[in-house]
C-alpha cells in the first residue's frame, strides 16, 4: 500500500485497481487474446501494469523487475502476485527479478516500461521477427541513451510511440494538474507564479491551466508563443523577481541549462533577489548541485537529468499512469497483430497508425 496522508489509498486498493483496468480496456478497446506481453512489474502506480495486460485477454504476462529507491523486487514481486490473484488472472502472470531472454524470445508485445529497458542490442537481438515495440510516450521524446532503435531497424523490430494529446489517450490536462499538486505540496500563497517551459506542452499547457485556474502566471520559453524568451530571464527576474512566490519548471524539449551559474538564471540571483521563493521541479535542465547548495526551498529532492521527468504523473495515482499504458498496449496489439498476419514492416506500421493511437517517427527515424 502507498504511503498517504491525504485519504486516496483507495487508488490502490485491488478494487479500485481492477475496475480502472476494465474501464480502460474498454476505452481502448483493448484485446491482447493469444499474445504474449513482456513487460514490468513495479510499484505505486505501475503495479497494475501486468495485470492490466493479462485482464485484456493476453495468453501470458511475463514481468521483469528489479530493487529500486521505490521498493524490493521481493516486495514489488509479493504484491503483484496479490493482485493477480485477486484479478482471477494469476495463471498467466509470470514475474522475475532479472531478464529473461528466452521469455522475451517467446513475446510478441515488449513494452520500454523502466523495468525492461534498457531496450538494448542483446535485448532486441533475442527476439522474434514478429515482435513488436509500443513506446509509452511520443516520438519526440526518443532518447539513445536506453533505447537503441538502430538495432530494432537492422532486424525489422517495428517500434512506433503512443499519441498522447488526443482521445482515448488525453493526458495533456494532467500537465496542468501535477503542475497544481507540486505548487501546493511546496507551498502556495496566491502570489504569482513563474514558468520556465516550451510549447504546446508541458509548459504552455501548465500555463493554460493555472490561468484558467485564476493564477497570475507570467511564462518564458525558447518561443514566441510565451510571455518572454529565455535570453531575457536574468534581467526580468532582478527586476520583477521579488513579486513571486513560485518558480515551476516544465521544459521537456529545449536542452538548454535554465537555472545555474552557466544558464538563464543562477541561484545567486535567485537568492539575492527574492530568497524565500519556491522551486518546483517538473522537468527541464538544472544545475542540480548548485540548488541543492543554494539553500532555497524546492522540490522534489530527486531532480532528474534533463530529458526525464523529476516531478510525475504518478503523483496523481495509477490512472494517468495506467491510461498511457493501455493506450500503448493497443498501439502494440496493432502492430502486432499486423505483423504476425504477414504484413511487411511498413505496412504494420501503416495499419497500425490508421487504427490505433501510434505514431511515426519523424524524418530519418519514421517508418513511413
């Protein structure tokens, strides 16, 4: 059970759990019967992944997981189990602590869920002709570092990402309400709030939400569609920045350092200007030793590298969570469902574009 102080255990209680997995294997119209899914098993939020997949039909569920700062494989094995008996689906559900070539040779569907990844050469080369790879998150966000798409095109593994600012999968308004949560866990007093983030999202979304939320919000971005440009953060905060109350940062696309000595804005004149401010962390490229030394106030503790998130969706509990996930499984039944039919690589790609929430690659990494 999750740690709260705020009356929601009930998201993870198996009930709850299970009623959100039919929910959502109804809105996607979800059917993985005969196929079979390697995926992770984890905690909090993503404990009902595995039993997600074998609620939709799937023949078996094979789950990887591992210790982590969340928890104990041990644990995180006991209570998936649990669930999966409680679900009526533990037959099919399958957990190990460390990868298992010979089950991801045996799967159709493999999903770059933390667990798995990294998805690397001697991942990729263990599989079958057929498999497939459903990304949960959008194409923009590929990143080398644990996913080597080069080797998924020399053997013909199709991997498309998951759309996810429209329906079935709208997640865009959870930008605007992890962005509410983090002000309000830091502290928020009605002053005006700061955002450092590009469009459309997260941080014009954000920015969008908070307005419409009655809050004074002036936003800086590397575009024109925001209040100010980043190259003028410095000189606006030393005049102006003592009015706010609140810095949130929601920048998922520019790499460029924003907060440190080298960057948009140091901590130095941060402090000196108005010390008492709050920083939240969403996402975006921070000096991370620099705050942590500078004194002020900001959260979370755990500040991620720019390109991942520090400040999540899980923060709101399984459903934005688990929504992307059963959107993703769709998108991989799609494809897998393609391929295992006969159909060539581009054409599984096609289909699966056409009749699930996937999508492409752009320029020289798309498949069309």
């Amino acid at each position: 059970m999750e740690e709260d102080t705020m009356g929601n255990q009930h998201f993870y209680a198996p009930g709850y759990l299970r009623e959100l997995a039919d929910e959502l294997i109804g809105k996607m119209n979800l059917s993985l019967d005969g196929l079979t899914i390697y995926t992770e098993a984890a905690s909090g939020a993503y404990l009902l992944s595995p039993v997600l997949a074998a609620a939709a039909g799937a023949s078996k569920v094979y789950a990887q997981t591992r210790n982590s700062r969340f928890g104990t494989a041990e644990k995180v094995m006991h209570d998936t189990r649990q669930l999966a008996v409680d679900s009526g689906v533990s037959e099919c559900v399958e957990i190990t602590d460390s990868r298992r070539l010979d089950w991801l040779a045996e799967s159709d569907i493999i999903t770059n869920s933390g667990f798995v990844r990294p998805i690397d050469r001697e991942l990729v080369t263990a599989l079958k002709e057929t498999a497939v790879i459903p990304l949960m998150w959008e194409t923009w966000e590929f990143r080398e570092s644990d996913f080597d798409l080069a080797a998924c095109k020399e053997r013909g593994i199709l991997v498309l990402g998951t759309v996810e600012n429209r329906e079935p999968c709208h997640l865009i308004p959870y930008c605007g309400f992890i962005a509410l949560k983090l002000l309000f866990a830091i502290g928020f007093d009605g002053r005006p709030v700061l955002v450092l983030g590009n469009a459309p999202y997260p941080g014009g979304s954000i920015v969008s939400q908070l307005r419409g939320a009655g809050m004074e919000v002036v936003w800086f971005s590397a575009q024109p569609e925001s209040d100010y440009r980043y190259s003028d953060l410095r000189a606006y905060f030393k005049k102006h920045g003592q009015r706010f109350g609140n810095i949130i940062l929601a920048e998922h696309v520019y790499p460029g350092l924003l907060l440190g000595s080298s960057g948009y804005l140091d901590m130095e004149t941060i402090k000196t200007v108005n010390p008492r401010v709050r920083i939240g962390l969403i996402c975006g490229n921070v000096d991370a030793d620099e705050l942590k030394q500078s004194g002020l106030v900001y959260a979370p503790e755990q500040i991620a590298p720019f390109g991942f998130m520090s400040y999540q969706p899980y923060e709101l509990g399984p459903r934005p969570v688990q929504l992307l996930y059963a959107a993703g499984l769709k998108v991989g039944e799609a494809m897998a469902r393609a391929r295992l039919a006969g159909l060539t690589v581009k054409e599984a790609a096609k289909k699966a574009i056409e009749n699930s929430p996937a999508m492409d690659f752009k320029r020289g990494l798309a498949w069309l």
